[in-house]
C-alpha cells in the first residue's frame, strides 16, 4: 500500500522550499547593501586581508540573513495555515531587517559606529539633529520609500511562490550552503591566526560588520595548549592604532597669560647637514640637550609636531584644528609668522606664513634648511630675540642637538617638547598635557619621552630605544651605540606611554 503525502505535509514543504528561496535571494540583496561597510573602510592592503575580508563579508552576512529567517520565519511555515499570512509576515520580516542594515551601514559610513547601546547617545544626538533638519515632506518621502521597499519584498516574495516547483528542480541547496559555510568557516579560522599573531590587516576589519564576534585566539588555541598567553597579552597591550581620526584638540581649554614684550625665535632644520657651528655665531654659550630627537618621517609631520607639540601619527587628525603655540599668543596680540620655504602641510596655518624677511617683534618659527641657518640665527641674535635652534631631522636615527638661550634643564628631548618650551618661556603657565604630548624642558617632569615615526612608536628611556610596530612587535637598542639591547621589554612603562601618546584620541 502506498501512502501518499497528506495536504497539510505537502503545504508545509512547499512553505519550507519556498521560504529557503525567499531567504536567499534576501542574502543576496543584504550582501550587496553590507558592501557599505566595506567601502566605508580602508583596504586591508594585503592578500590575505582581502581574503579574509571577502569570506568575512559573505559568510558573516550570509550567516545572519539565513539565522534572522530561522528564527523569524521558518517556525511560521509550521505553524501557520494560511500562506498569505506567512507571505506577508515574511515580507515585513525582511523589509524592517534589510532597511534596518541600511540605516546602521549609513550610520557606520557617517560615524564609524553600529547601532548597539554603547552608540544610543551618539544615536540620540543624529536623531534630534536630523529630525531638526528633516522637514516633514522629507520624512514623508522616507515612509514611502519604506512602503514601496516593502511592496519590492511582497512582489518577490508572490514571486518566488509562484515558481518555487520549478526552483526545487535545480539542486542548487548543496553548493550554496557550502560556499556560505566555506566563506564562515574560513573568516574564523583566518582571524585566529591574526589575532595569535595580532595581524593589523585583519585585527582592524573586527568592527567592519554588526554583530560581527569572530573567533579569537585566546578563546580557542590556548584552550589547546597552543598559545602562550602571557606572551599574548604582553603583545595585545602594546597594540596601538595608526590611524587617527577623532580626536579632542586640545583635550582642555588653555587658559594662561602671555608676557607680549618677549621676542623668540625657533628655527628647525629641514636636513641633518652641518655647516655651521652655532657656538662661534653666538655670543654667550647656550644651552643644549644632546640627547634631542627628531623622529618624523616626513618635513610634513616634523612641521606638525612642532606647531601642535603632538606626534606626526595625528596629522590628518588635526586637519581642521589651529594649534595652540599660535592660536594662544596671537589671540594675546603677540605678532606670530611661520617662515618656511617648503609648503605648510594644512591649510589653516597658511594665514601665519611670511617672507623670512619679516623682522617683526614676537613669536617667530621658522622651518629652514641648514646652509641658511647660520645667517639668520646671526641677524636674529642681533635683534636681541631669544632662540631655539633644533637639528637632527633626517639623520639616520633621528638624533641631533637642541640649543638655544633658554635655560633648558632636560637631558633627553623631542620634537613634541618644543610647544611646550615655547609657551612656558613666554609665560603660559597652562598644564602641557591640555594641548601637547611633550614637555616644558625649563621644568621637565619625565624621564622618558614618547613619540612616532611613521606608523611605529618610539619610547626613550634609561638609555634605551623602543621601536613599537602597530602589530605589538618591538625592537630595542641602545642609545649611545644603536646597537641592539638584550635588555627585556619594561611593559608598564611602554603601556603608559602609549595611553599618553593616545591622549587625544577619543577612539581610544
């Protein structure tokens, strides 16, 4: 005897079948709106980042399209009669999830945020901002894109009813849950060895998606005796991110007096040539910390530092912000020029730019190469103008001499430490860590002084040299040979010196 499917059982796989498809095609649509995030990020750079980011990309979002229709929408296949009614629900299922991954892939492409309630301020703020702006027409098209979204979903889903005995017949099922299961499967196992070995091209990628939590190497290589941990978290507390974009600048507002009748000049050398001696121009013997360091990477950045008394790392950071070594004296109404052959990096401070002819009173900076020192350093001595003149910029280890007639009472010394320096001498008794990194070298405080080059910290200490990379690698040497040192790694001391480094960045 032959039993034939009851009509209840005929219904509910016909429901099923036509459900795996209805959610297939929303994955497709949900991979190509995530394509948002990828856009709104940078490229990994590297070929196993970009491997990682495309299985990331399929798998994750493949992943939680199909768990949403798991959970939504397969149990109304059982337990609903009517497919109207699951065609429907199904239909207003997708349309608020796939409007929801909308919104937050425009949020993240805005702010770099998900929706998650660590952003509910941030998205309390956007809201009342923009319900200010929107006026109600704009609101009234939104509603309507929302409705003619929804009739799309209603549309498809009708669809794909229609047609779901001929799709049955294609026995795509397998090699699509394999490739989804593949691309899942893949991201996990690649983001263990990059975080085991904390491999910034994919380590940087975790927050790229919502709902986003792969797999680390903590949680799953130590449980197999595979992982060190003490060397892991040594590594992960070293780790330091490049790329700077919100920042708070200055992190207080500076308030302080500034004595107008002071005259000073800096003068920073753009090349590490020595044709002079600045002891046989001088009159008096000056001050100087041979210990001096200057570790930009490019004229760019040693202008940067120098100007706003921060690392090179924050320069596109500080795009839109005037320094406070100018802003502060000028706004005191202290004359303040920068001088400098090259081109200044942002565009704000091209309002401080004069010929070097320009012998006003005040607050003079001047970036110049060292075959033009001499003679001005000479006429500005002249001028009765304190000085600071510093060197080092291009060497090989970025080590030159600062001089000048200040009092400096600092026997180690960076680029950062002259904003500091400058205000100070001219009176500005403010906190240095409102506006800077550095610090005052009439009254310094620190006996270690941090700072970057490129995309790697450098900490001086005791003698000692740390390079830092931003994968938590680092390399020491010794300061007076540049040798390598055996010497171990003093981790407190490098873990404060990144938080200090970081202190105006509010993603950190």
């Amino acid at each position: 005897m032959i039993l034939a499917e009851s009509p209840r059982r005929q219904r509910v796989t016909k429901l099923v079948n036509w459900g795996h498809w209805f959610a297939l095609a929303n994955i497709i649509i949900a991979i190509v709106i995530a394509s948002i995030f990828v856009f709104s990020s940078p490229m990994p750079g590297t070929g196993v980042g970009t491997v990682y980011l495309l299985a990331n990309w399929f798998g994750h979002i493949g992943f939680m399209t199909f768990f949403g229709f798991v959970i939504f929408i397969l149990p109304l296949c059982y337990l609903v009669s009517n497919q109207r009614v699951i065609k429907l629900s199904a239909s207003i299922i997708a349309a608020v999830g796939l409007a929801l991954l909308a919104f937050d892939a425009l949020l993240f492409n805005r702010t770099g945020f998900h929706i998650s309630f660590h952003a509910a301020d941030l998205l309390r703020s956007e809201a009342q901002s923009t319900m200010a702006i929107e006026s109600w027409q704009q609101w009234s098209f939104l509603l309507l894109l929302f409705v003619v979204w929804l009739g799309f979903q209603l549309v498809l889903a009708n669809a794909i009813w229609k047609r779901v005995e001929r799709f049955t017949r294609y026995k795509v099922g397998i090699p699509v849950t394999t490739f989804f299961v593949s691309c899942f499967v893949t991201s996990h196992a690649i983001h263990v060895w990059a975080d085991a070995r904390l491999y910034q091209p994919i380590i940087k990628q975790d927050n790229m998606f919502p709902l986003s939590y792969p797999a680390t190497a903590k949680t799953t290589m130590s449980r197999y005796g595979l992982l060190d941990l003490a060397a892991y978290e040594e590594r992960k507390q070293l780790q330091f991110n490049p790329d700077i974009h919100n920042i708070t600048y200055p992190a207080e507002p500076v308030y302080c007096s500034i004595e107008t009748n002071r005259n000073l000049t800096v003068v920073v050398q753009t090349d590490n040539e020595q044709t002079f001696n600045i002891d046989e121009i001088a009159s008096t013997s000056l001050s100087q910390v041979a210990n001096y360091y200057s570790t930009a990477s490019t004229i760019e950045g040693l202008m940067v530092s120098t100007l706003f008394g921060v690392p090179e790392i924050y320069q596109d950071a500080l795009s839109q912000k005037r320094p406070v070594l100018l802003a502060l004296p000028l706004g005191s109404g202290m004359p303040v020029s920068i001088h400098s052959d090259a081109s200044l990096p942002l565009p704000q401070l091209s309002g401080y730019q004069q010929p070097i002819t320009n012998n006003h009173q005040g607050l003079h900076i001047a970036f110049m190469q060292s075959a033009d020192t001499a003679s001005y350093v000479k006429s500005t001595l002249a001028r009765n103008h304190d000085i600071i003149v510093a060197t080092g910029f291009g060497s090989e280890d970025g080590k030159g001499v600062l001089y000048s007639t200040l009092k400096l009472d600092a026997k180690l010394a960076s680029t950062e430490d002259l904003a500091p320096t400058i205000l100070n001498a001219l009176g500005c008794n403010a906190p240095t860590t409102y506006y800077s990194t550095g610090q005052n070298l009439l009254s310094p405080n620190r006996a270690w002084l941090v700072s970057t080059s490129g995309e790697r910290i450098v900490v001086f200490h005791d003698n000692k040299r740390t390079d830092v990379l931003s994968n938590g690698s680092y390399e020491i040497s010794d300061m007076a040979t540049g040798k390598r040192s055996k010497d171990p790694l003093n981790v407190d001391l490098l873990s404060q010196a990144i938080k200090h480094l970081s202190r105006f960045s509010t993603q950190n």
